[in-house]
C-alpha cells in the first residue's frame, strides 16, 4: 500500500504543481516579493521573501516515546505537518524525518473524519486521507493525515502531552522550513493546532531576527499580557471575521503614519471586501509587510522624502526602498518614526529595527515592506520583540512591546 500511495501522491504533487503554476484557483495568488508588485496568497502564508525568515520553530516532540519536532508558528494557515520519513521529495532538517512505525501512538486519519473533510479538496485512498496543500511561495506538501500524540513543554520546565492530534504526514514536500521539519498552524480553521487543543487564548513574543535565543509560546491561561511602563500600554483591536476566507486573521487597518504626517490614504484602500479580497490580515509565517498597492506607494514616497541619506538600487535583497549608510552607520541617519493605526484606537508604533533592515553584504539600509496588488498583510518582521496576544473567546488582537528574550 505504501509503494501505490507514494505513487499516487507523487502524480498528484505533479498535476498540482502544474495546475498552480498556470492558473489561479480557489482564490490563491502567488507570491512575487522581489517587486513592488507583490501578490498575497489568500490559502496560505508567503515563507520567502526578505529577510528570509518564515516564522519561528516550536514544538517539543511528535509521537511516543517523543521525537524532536519543531514546526514553524503559522497564524496564515491551518494544515500541521511534518516530513515523514517516506518521504520521496524531502526539504532538508537537523532532525531525523518523522517515522510512524516507530510510534505507538500513530494512526491514519480516515476519510470521513471531519478533520479531513475540513482539508482543501482531500482525497481517499484505501480509506486514507490524502491531501495537497499549497503556500503562497510554491512551497507546498503532499501525504497523508494522520493524528499523533504531541508533547510540549511548559513554563515550568515540565511537558504535557496531548494525543490525538491530526497533522499531515508529508511525503513530497517542497520550499524552505527555516530549519524546522515542518509547519504549525495557527489559523482560524478546525485543522490548527489552536483549535484541536481548543484554546480559547495563544500569545507569542519573536525576538529579533539577529537573536539566537528562541522565542516564546503561550496558550490558555499562560497566555496573557501586563502592561509595561518601560516599553509602552497593551492595546488591542478587534479581528474582523470574513466568511469567505474564515481561517485568516483580519484587522481594520485604518492609517499609517510615517515621521510626523499621517499618510492620505482612503479607508477603502484597506477595507475587506465580501469576497474575501483586499483587507489587512497578521501573520507569523510571513516574513515582511505587504501593503495594498495604492498605501505603499504613499509609504514609499514618504520615506524617499523624508530620509536624508542617498536612494540606492539594492535588487539583490529583493526590497526597492534602500539608503547608502554614512559610515559609522546610523550616526548621522535620521529615519522617520512609522505608527500603524488599527481599529479601537491601537497604534503600533515600530521601533526602526522593526521596518528597517541592513543588507550586510552591500552595507545599504531598506525598508522592510513591499506592496501588494491584493490585500496587505503584517508579517513578522515587523512583529520583532512584540508580545502578541490572540484571544478568540473575545475576538481581540492586543500587542505590547517587550523584550522577547527575557518573556
């Protein structure tokens, strides 16, 4: 059975493939982040992209006795997978492939099953759930659902086991994991590992880019936010619910401001459309901020203007907003303050590591965002030592600054 599900995986993948390559279906867009031009997938999150950083590891152990896992934190998808160790097509890891017959607690996810009706287009195979799932920088995966016992740790230094968990068991898989052996998702869907532990509350705090440290995780009651005078007010903004794309988390995005002016960009720019298109949604497994087409080039025209240092080409980091540093760099470079203004009256003002980023290799400063042709979405660049609290029971994003690696 084995040898005819990796074949039948293996002409899918290849048909499906194909089919993405030349046409958009089901609403997905692909992702082209070397251009102002840039697209948002709406059936998955972009992993590529400058800076190339696509989330961050978490996991503890898959199966029993554990094995390492880490997947990367993905709130702009649902599916949890890992590669498995059939895998014929198989994405590079520090760890060993995951292999079911080494588990004791490993079983098939049948056709029936709810969780594998909630997958894009299953199919059944001998009473398997098989399954295709794309990301929106052709990165993508094929196998079979299957549901597992995870084991993660706590805050105390103890770990909890949950069992039963489904996730995809990936045996043709394709694109970049940043050094994990899969994906975690965090979505809104009945697939995310937010929704099979049923938690009402999940926060995360990334530590910057440059750090070595991990970052952190919390769900339920340890998920929770304090105000610091140190680093600033807890805010919050309401999620906006779209029935036509019900996995993502959507924010009212209502202006930006760049120095000491509020950009003139109309509400209609940022506004979620019935179909599910345009709209502002935040996502850990994308790597910079897309803004719609028409607010990025007001943002881009500002800090032209406003930044007093020599405008550079700088393809090679794929970012089209880029300074020549004076040396010793940031001595003389004034770079003007940027706030996003959300819905509730929340303002997240970024610290300047948080939207500008050095290319070492050439010394330039560029700013981390792109546009898009499509919606706009907050990646997690911008979301560096920013302790973010999602509670779904009250429907609320609340955000603080903090010091990641001491959370």
């Amino acid at each position: 059975m084995a040898k005819l599900l990796s074949l039948l995986l293996l002409l899918l993948f290849a048909s499906l493939v194909a089919v993405s390559a030349s046409q958009d279906t089901g609403g997905n867009v692909t992702v082209e982040a070397g251009g102002s031009g840039a697209q948002i997938d709406r059936g998955g999150a972009d992993h590529t992209g400058p800076p190339e950083r696509g989330g961050v590891p978490h996991g503890r152990g898959i199966g029993t006795p554990p094995r390492p896992f880490s997947g990367i934190l993905d709130t702009g998808s649902d599916l949890i997978w890992t590669q498995c160790s059939s895998c014929i097509l198989c994405i590079e890891q520090p760890t060993p492939y995951y292999d079911p017959s080494k588990s004791s607690t490993s079983s098939a996810v049948t056709c029936a099953d709810p969780l594998c009706q909630a997958l894009p287009g299953p199919l059944c195979y001998q009473n398997s759930c098989v399954y295709f799932y794309s990301y929106g920088d052709a990165a993508a995966t094929a196998g079979y659902l299957a549901a597992e016992t995870l084991t993660f740790g706590t805050a105390n230094g103890t770990n909890v086991t949950v069992p039963s968990i489904a996730f995809g068991c990936g045996s043709l898989n394709e694109g970049s994991l940043s050094n994990g052996s899969g994906m975690v998702g965090f979505g809104r869907g009945p697939l995310s590992l937010v929704n099979q532990l049923h938690a009402k509350k999940f926060s995360y705090c990334f530590t910057s880019f440059l750090a070595s440290n991990s970052s952190t995780l919390f769900f339920g009651a340890q998920a929770k936010l304090a105000n610091n005078t140190k680093y600033g007010p807890v805010q919050s903004t309401p999620f906006i619910i779209s029935p036509a794309q019900p996995s993502f988390f959507f924010i009212n995005l209502t202006g930006v401001t760049v120095g000491a002016t509020r950009l003139p960009i109309p509400p209609s720019v940022f506004a979620l459309n019935p179909d599910g298109s345009g709209g502002v949604f935040i996502d850990s497994g994308t790597s910079i901020t897309y803004l719609q087409d028409a607010a990025y080039a007001l943002v881009r025209e500002a800090f032209l203007s406003q930044v007093k240092l020599q405008a550079v080409n700088d393809t090679a980091v794929g970012l089209d907003v880029c300074f020549a540093l004076p040396s010793p760099p940031f001595v003389t470079a004034v770079i003007p303050k940027l706030v996003l203004h959300f819905g509730g009256g929340a303002d997240m003002q970024l610290p300047q590591e948080n939207y500008m980023a050095i290319d070492f290799a050439t010394g330039n400063l560029c700013l981390a965002m792109l546009g898009s042709s499509d919606g706009s979405v907050i990646g997690n660049f911008q979301q560096q030592n920013m302790q973010m609290l999602y509670d779904l029971e009250n429907n609320l994003l609340s955000f603080v600054p903090a010091q990641c690696d001491l959370v």
